[in-house]
C-alpha cells in the first residue's frame, strides 16, 4: 500500500520525503505512513528503479527529492489496477485517490466490484440483524451496533452508486433492491 501512495503522489511531481508522508495523510487513505515506514520504503523503491533520488542544485540542507521513473510509473499502474479481491477501507480510499490515472472502464470495473462486495456485506449486516432480533435476549446496544452495520453499508452503497453515475455508468441497482 504505500508503494502505491509513494509512486502515486510521484507521478504527478517530485517530492522530498517530509512532502510524501504530508501528503499521504492528506489524500484520505488513513493517517499516513510513519517515517519509520516511508523511508525503508524510499530506499526499496530507488533500489527497485522505480524511483530516482536527487540532490536539486541549491537545495537548502541538502533534501533529496525523489522523481518517479518510468519503471516507476509502470509499477505505478499494476498496483493501482490490482484489486483483487476484497479489499481494505484504507486499501480502497488509496487506489481512489489516484483512479484519475485509470482508463474509464478499469474504473468502472474497481468500483462495480466495490459495490458488489458492499452490497454482500449489507446483505450479511440484514441476516444479521434478523438474526438478533428474532432473539429475545438481544439488548438495545447490540441492536444499535447492528443497526450502525446496515446504516453504513447503506451509506457505502449508495457513495458507490453516486460515483458510477458520475462515472456516466447507465443502469446502477438503485439501493432499495439490496434492502430486500
């Protein structure tokens, strides 16, 4: 995950390192990356050829700053083209911070399976829900837990919907037909 941060945010300059972790906490993936983490990560990335680390003439203390390769660049693309599977919020909220480098129908493709892993989890959150109240033991802070877990894979849900309209994506579910 934070090669994908790294080489995305180098994509579109170059950046010293206290400028990459800045802005990964600034993109909306989670809190950003320690430096303990970044700059191994640097390191890793130079080393792969992904990306080149210079010294700019008149550079105040001698920052490095480092530019993605096209090498890089590639790696770039696989990584923010790899969804496989079910990911993370975190995992997801960083590949969408950069789909503006995906072609239109790789997009679409990430976020019709977001949407189909969102309305399994809603799917599951109702059978659960079901399953509680027909309980009699059930007390209201475990009911409100469930309830939280409908309502925020409604409002993932219908997020979704909004961004493949925006997308131009004809015929999105609309969300009453998951609630079923």
């Amino acid at each position: 995950m934070i090669d994908l941060a790294i080489l995305g945010l180098l994509k579109d300059e170059p950046l010293h390192g206290y400028e990459l972790r800045k802005r990964v906490a600034g993109i909306g993936a989670g809190s950003g990356f320690s430096y303990g983490s970044l700059y191994p990560a640097l390191r890793r990335l130079e080393r792969d050829g992904h990306i080149l680390k210079t010294r700019p003439a008149g550079s105040i203390r001698g920052k490095k700053v480092y530019a993605l390769t096209p090498h890089g660049n590639a790696r770039f693309l696989v990584l923010l083209g790899a969804g496989d599977g079910p990911e993370t919020e975190r995992g997801f909220a960083l590949r969408l911070a950069f789909f503006r480098h995906l072609a239109l129908d790789a997009r679409l493709e990430a976020l019709q399976d977001r949407r189909a892993e969102t309305a399994e989890r809603l799917h599951e959150a109702h059978k659960a829900r079901r399953a509680a109240l027909r309980s009699a033991t059930v007390e209201r802070y475990t009911r409100a837990l469930l309830d939280r877990a409908v309502q925020h894979q409604e409002v993932e849900l219908r997020w979704i919907d909004a961004l493949l309209v925006e997308e131009g994506e004809p015929g999105t579910h609309a969300l009453h037909e998951e609630l079923a």
